[in-house]
C-alpha cells in the first residue's frame, strides 16, 4: 500500500535548537518526494522537493531534507529553528508523472522563543 | 500562493444545505484537485481534473460532486451538507507531468463548519 508516515506528531523545541523530523514512505517505482509548511492560519506552501539527481535538497528559509533510497526516508532538517518556523509540516510522495499526492500526517512544531 | 485563489474563505452552513466551494488559478495549469483536511489526518484527495474534459473521483469522493467550468476554474459542492464535512478544504493545481511543473500549488484554503 502506498503510504507516508510522519514519526512525530507534536515536537516542541526551543528557538536555536537544530530539527530534525522523519519521514518514511511506502511506494513502489521511482518517487517525487515533498515538504510542504502550513503556517497558522495560512494555506500549504512548497518547502522543498527532490525528483532526482542531488539527494540533499535544499529549500526556503534554511530548511534541507536528505532522500536516502535504501531507507525510503526523506528527513527534514534545521540547524537552527526561529519561533517563526512554528508550523505543522507534511511530507508527501507522488510517483513520477503521477498526479496521485500521498501525504502524511503531519508533524506540530512549536519553537519557544 | 496568490496564483491560486478560493471563495469563501469560511463558511457556516446547516446540515441539509447545499454549498459550493470555488478555486481560481492564473498558474495556467491543466491539472487542478480538491482535498480535504482534517485533524492528525492530513490531507485526503476528493476529486481531481486533468482538463475540462476529464473529472475523477480521488479517496473519498461521497456526498461531493465538482464542476470543471474552464481550465482555470475548479468547483466543490456538498450537494447536502452533513456534519462530518466539517473541515478545511484545499483545492491544487499542477502542470505537465514528468516536468518541474508537476509540483502541486495551493490555494489558501476554505474552512467549512456544518451545524
């Protein structure tokens, strides 16, 4: 079954720490992978995103996520969070040419300035 | 993203009504969607259109219907509103497949309460 799991549904960090939140798929055949943001109130933005070549992708604000294929994993990361990065974040997996957008659960940040 | 627009914003309806959400886009995608997102659920997929022509149903596609008016517009009706449609609703849009362009864009969202 195609699925994505998002390990942390909450996690509270205080301003400076460095993220780190999993993400783990199930899809069989070559992927699109993706992280979009939800800030309060605010609709889905694009974060990051990898289709191939460099497995280290590089987004907004600092933000860089790492596709390891044997894993099946695409981890979000930051050396260091700022109070605005209190969001819920969601990871999410489509097929190559696929329009089918498989997304996790997401996962509540909160940053304590 | 501002290219990709959605009327009303928040609505409050009573059970039995009918309401039809509505999503722009200026993106000149083909491709448009709806999902719908609920609490620890993340975002499901209602019904997506791959051009005017062509309408399909996504994960949970009951008590919906949706209309492709023109390539630029894309819209929701709850035929009859029950309360478990309460939630906040997305609609997307994406570009040609098996390019950059097939990234999926948002709109801002439209949070519908059915008493």
């Amino acid at each position: 079954a195609q699925s994505v799991s998002q390990h942390n549904h909450h996690v509270i960090l205080s301003e400076a720490a460095s993220l780190e939140l999993g993400c783990n798929y199930s899809y069989g055949g070559t992927v699109n992978l993706f992280w979009y943001v939800q800030y309060p109130g605010q609709h889905l933005q694009l974060l990051l995103k990898y289709f191939s070549g460099d497995p280290l992708v590089k987004g907004i604000k600092g933000f860089e996520a790492e596709f390891i294929k044997s894993k099946f994993s695409f981890n979000l990361r930051k050396p260091s969070v700022q109070w605005s990065d209190t969001a819920e974040y969601f990871c999410a997996v489509s097929g190559h040419s696929s329009y089918k957008l498989i997304f996790g659960s997401g996962t509540r940040l909160l940053v304590r300035p | 993203d501002a290219d990709v627009t959605q009327t009303p914003r928040n609505r409050i309806t009573k059970t039995g009504k009918r309401i039809m959400l509505e999503c722009s886009q200026t993106k000149g995608h083909d491709r448009m969607y709806w999902y719908r997102q609920d609490p620890g659920l993340g975002l499901q997929l209602i019904y997506y259109s791959f051009d005017v022509k062509d309408i399909n149903k996504g994960e949970i596609s009951d008590g919906y219907s949706v209309s492709r008016q023109a390539q630029a517009k894309f819209s929701l009706s709850l035929e009859s509103a029950i309360p478990n449609q309460t939630a906040l609703y997305f609609c997307a849009t994406s570009g040609t497949p098996g390019t950059d362009q097939e990234t999926q864009y948002f709109g801002p969202g439209t949070r519908l309460l059915v008493l």
